[in-house]
C-alpha cells in the first residue's frame, strides 16, 4: 500500500499592520509570477501605491474597498519625483493605513526600493521588504533565455542603462564589465542602445555576438528580437520596439531557438 499522502496547510503569513508599509515586488508582469506574500499584501492593503508598470491583472487582485494611487515613473513623461513618493507613503502610514507599496519586478533591483525603505526608517515607519521576480531573471526565461546555462556562462551581470539624468550612468567599467561577465542583462536601456553597443564593442566584445531585446516581457505583448551587438541599434530601431524592455548579451540568446516555450493566453 501507498503511504497516505498529508494534507496540505495554508501558510502562516505576518499580519499587515495598520500604520506599516510594505514594498512589494510584483514580477515582470504575469500575475502568476506574484509570491504568496504579495497576495496576502494585496488582500489586506487598505491603500496601494504603485509603479506605471504593474500589470492590470496584479491590480485586479487589490480588495475591494481599498484605494489604488498611481505613482509610477515612464521616462520622458511627467513623473513624480522619488522625494515626493518617499513622502507619500509617510504620510498615508501615519494615518493608520495598511500601505502597499507596490512596485514591478523586485524592490530592490534597479527598483529604488533601499531609497524608499530608508526614508522610512528615518520617519520611525516600520516596513517589510517582499522581494518579487526580477525583469532580469522572470522577464528573460518567459522568452526562452535563461540568465545561466552550463556551457555558456559561469558569471552574469545585472546593469542599469538609465542614470538619474535619464541617460546612461557614468561611473560604468565598460572594460571591467565586457571581461568580468559572459552574459550581461541591461534594464531600461532602449534609448541607450546605441551607446550600449558602442561601449561594448570598443572594451572588445564581438560584433556577432548574439543580443536580444525583449519588449514588455511576461505580457500578452510580449515581443522579442534576437540580433547581434553589431546591429543591435539599427535592427531595434527598424523594429520600433516599444519599452519597458531588456537588454541581454551573451551566448545564452541562442539557446531561445530551442526554448522558446510561452505562448500568452
């Protein structure tokens, strides 16, 4: 005889407690990418403030009653500033509410999430940080290219493409990066993709190596062109890819040709 298979359990998930904030990861888009932690915020918040960038469907879930405030930042579009969003959420824990600050991908990557959680520490505001599904990791494997695999890659780099200016950060070790990483992944870089190769191709990486820009990924509008370093500018610009999207370079592109796997529903 088979041995008896045991229930299962709900977890035991920490109390949401009026007057605290929690920042939220809410994945690249696909509300199934949502961690158990980030239901339970969403079913409890009494306001959630969140990114431009948050799926619809990951809004849906907020319950009812509870008050949506959108503070998200699109680049070339009037945004909020990240003092006033700091001060925001300030002021909605000290009326007592249970604030969800809820943000795409991961807080803490390329999320200003530290910024956000430090001025609350300054205010006496407790928090809780729930980490979400990266662009960087979930938006790139639901185009059929993982970050790592055994034969391409031992090392991988996570960069930013869009500084505080709007254009590509200073400060960056072209030489260093194009050396120390076979694969690089590079948020928010569209209109920097030009300098991106440039810079990439003077610290020696090869003109052919494989790159892929992937365009709202883990959407139903998901699009994804695979090109070279070589012509990555004037193949995106031909395509009119639209943002958010990810920039990744490396030989992993050439394994989407066999997994390409997710068709959106």
């Amino acid at each position: 005889m088979s041995a008896p298979i045991p229930e299962t359990t709900a977890p035991s998930l920490p109390d949401f407690a009026p007057g605290s904030v929690w920042l939220v990861g809410a994945g690249p888009g696909d509300p199934g990418l949502l961690t158990l932690l980030a239901a339970h915020a969403l079913a409890h918040a009494d306001v959630v403030v969140h990114d431009a960038l948050v799926d619809p469907g990951v809004l849906a879930m907020v319950r009812p009653g509870a008050r949506l405030e959108g503070m998200g930042k699109r680049g070339g579009l009037a945004s909020p500033a990240q003092t006033e969003i700091n001060t925001r959420l300030v002021e909605l824990a000290r009326q007592g509410l249970r604030v969800l600050r809820l943000k795409g991908g991961d807080p803490f990557v390329f999320g200003r999430g530290a910024e956000e959680a430090l001025a609350l520490t300054e205010a006496d505001i407790p928090f809780r940080v729930v980490p979400g599904v990266t662009a960087g990791v979930g938006g790139l494997a639901y185009a059929g290219i993982p970050v790592t695999a055994r034969d391409c890659n031992s090392a991988v780099a996570f960069v930013t493409g869009h500084g505080q200016e709007g254009t590509l950060p200073t400060g960056v070790d072209w030489d260093g990066l194009a050396r120390g990483a076979p694969v690089l992944v590079f948020y928010m870089a569209l209109r920097q993709l030009d300098q991106v190769a440039a810079h990439l191709l003077a610290a020696g990486r090869g003109r052919d190596e494989p790159a892929a820009v992937v365009s709202r990924a883990a959407t139903p509008r998901q699009t994804v062109l695979v090109t070279t370093l070589g012509r990555l500018a004037e193949d995106v610009a031909a395509a009119a890819v639209e943002p958010p999207a990810l920039l990744v370079v490396g030989k992993v592109v050439d394994l989407r040709r066999t997994l390409d796997w997710w068709r959106p529903v």
